[in-house]
C-alpha cells in the first residue's frame, strides 16, 4: 500500500479498514519535549514530525464562564490566583506541575444559575479565529486530521467548576443540577463549533475528554453514567455523525463497567486505555475490538525501563493492530522521564511493529 496522510491513516483507523502502518500519535509534557531538545533532537522541528508520529489537530473553543481571573498572592514558586471556571488554584511554577484547587466558586446549586447565564453569553473571541485563520491552510495542505474538541461532562464540571466531591453528592441528591450542567456545557460547546463549521471550516472528527475513572473503579455507577451523562455523549455523538464526523472520547481511569453503554453512544474511538488504571488492552479488544477503534494502551510508567516498555510494546502492538482499529500511544501522556535515547527507539520499535504487509 502506498504511504498514506495523517488523515487517511487515521481516519481508515476509525473505520478500522486497511492502512499502511499504525498510527502514532500522542502528546508530551512541556518538560519532556525541553529534555529531549537539550539532548539533542534539532530545535528546528517538531517532536511528531521528528520521530514521523501522526498529528492530529485539536481546535478547542471557550465555553467558559469567564469568571474574572485575579492574582491572590505570587511566589518565585507558585500563584495561587482565580480561574476562568470559578476555582481557586495553587498554580506551580515548575514545568509539568498540577495545580492544587483551593476553593469552587460554582460548587453548589445556588450559584449555578450565575455560572450557566455567563457560560451562555457569547463573545467573538470565544473561537480562536486567528488561529484558524493563521494555520488551517498548513493543516489541509499537509494531510491532518483535523478534529473539534467539545467541552463538556463530568470530568471537566467537576475538576474545574463544582469540585469532585460537590458533584458527586450531587448526581444523587440534585441530578435536576449535575444534568443541567452537562446539558449547558454541551450546548455551548456546540454552539461554538458549530459556528466554526458555519464559517467554512472543515474537520475530520470530534474528540472530548472526560475521565470517568480512577484506579480500579469509575467514579460513579454505570445506572448513574445511564441516568444522567449517557444521554449527553450520545447528543455529541449524534451531532458529530450528522455532519459526517468520527468521534473519540477521552477517559482516563478504570471504565470498564461503563463500557457497554459508552459503547450504545456509537462513538468509534477510546482513549487512553489506561494500563495503570486496571484497563486491559487486550480484554478490550477482544470484546468489543469489532465495533470500537482504540487509543493508547503503553503504560507511560515504563517508558523510561527500554527494556520494558520494548516488551510491553511487542507484547500489544501485534496483537492490538490486528484487524485494525489501533493507535499506539501511551496509557496518557509521555512524561519527562523518558529521555532522547528512549524515545527515539520507542519510535523506531513502534514503527517498526506496526507497519501491516
């Protein structure tokens, strides 16, 4: 088979028809990319196109409320300050540092109404025109698979507008409030991309995150994920296969109780399978490889052993790729661990596993 783009091996990946190798796509943290740059990989590329990984670009619009982002206090190591979403956050200033949540404005039902009419006032600069504007020529001429990326669920509610244990009480005892959270982020989400389509911009696919697991278990009952969010990634499902768009949705965590209805959504796409989680590739593929297409599943834990992640990539590549329907990635994200050296034979390993005959 002649060698094919970013957006034909990716989108025949989702359809999990014939390509020429597996995909690779993933994403690395700010540090890692810094490590690799100062040991050696030229400055002058990019990362995916160094090591010949397959892009995919991400346009993301802005549904926040726009709550007013305001500076509390500043060290030489960390600002805690105000977000856009209403937290409070300790931000650190290291690279690849996660920022502490203090304190949820919106945590509660009472304050919601303030959060929902903010969120639902639109602003131009909501959608990054310029940035489109700038790139998307680039993209088309090279071969990218282009996605939208929505905004919306109970990952993205929780972590960054009510606080996890608000909106898990919540989901019980107020599910008319947790519903309607996910019904006006998705709607906004929505509005915004659609307006992007409106202009004359054209995507491959639309991808949203929403991790629904922790280690060993989801966050909540597959009755609850039924009941109250099922009926939102099906809208975004159903809204992307409408105007002739692939899906993918992003969980990290333990999900494999949720699976059967995630799957009754009809999205094509999991990701990040993730190992360290309790997820199995291979259980995985097994049950549901004829109807789902998967992302990831390399535990990022043992990307800087070569000796082990060598193993555990000729141990899932094959398997996985057969019959099509894989991207190799890692279980999240490649950490600052791994250095040049590794990844540049994880790439040539990867490589060399997934091409088909």
């Amino acid at each position: 088979m002649v060698k094919l783009t970013d957006r034909e091996r990716m989108l025949r990946t989702y359809r999990r028809q014939e390509i020429d190798r597996v995909p690779m796509n993933d994403s690395a943290w700010a540090g890692t990319k810094r490590r690799w740059y100062n040991e050696g990989m030229p400055k002058d590329v990019s990362w995916e196109d160094y090591f010949d990984f397959d892009k995919r670009i991400e346009v993301l619009p802005d549904n926040s409320p726009r709550f007013e982002r305001k500076v509390l206090e500043e060290t030489d190591r960390y600002v805690i300050e105000t977000t856009k979403w209403g937290g409070t956050q300790k931000a650190f200033k290291e690279l690849d540092s996660t920022p502490d949540v203090l304190d949820f404005y919106y945590g509660s039902s009472d304050r919601w109404e303030e959060a929902k009419a903010a969120m639902t006032t639109y602003h131009e600069d909501r959608i990054p025109w310029k940035y489109l504007e700038e790139n998307y020529p680039k993209w088309k001429s090279e071969g990218r698979f282009i996605q939208l990326t929505l905004w919306f669920g109970f990952d993205v509610a929780h972590s960054r507008m009510t606080g996890t244990e608000n909106m898990l009480v919540g989901m019980y005892d107020e599910p008319e409030w947790v519903t309607d959270i996910f019904d006006t982020y998705l709607n906004t989400s929505l509005d915004l991309c659609q307006r992007i389509l409106d202009a004359g911009y054209e995507f491959d696919g639309v991808k949203w995150y929403d991790d629904m697991g922790y280690k060993g278990s989801p966050f909540f009952s597959p009755t609850a994920y039924r009941e109250l969010l099922k009926p939102y990634h099906k809208k975004a499902v159903d809204w992307a296969h409408e105007r002739g768009l692939v899906t993918e949705l992003h969980s990290c965590g333990f999900i494999e109780p949720l699976l059967d209805d995630v799957l009754d959504t009809g999205v094509e796409m999991l990701n990040p399978l993730e190992v360290k989680a309790g997820m199995d590739p291979f259980k995985l593929k097994n049950k549901y490889g004829n109807k789902l297409a998967f992302h990831g599943g390399i535990n990022a834990q043992l990307w800087d052993d070569i000796e082990l992640v060598k193993a555990e990539m000729e141990r899932i590549i094959p398997a996985m790729k057969e019959g099509g329907g894989y991207v190799f990635a890692s279980d999240h994200s490649i950490p600052n661990s791994v250095s040049f050296k590794n990844m540049t034979e994880i790439a040539r390993l990867a490589h060399e596993l997934g091409k088909y005959n």
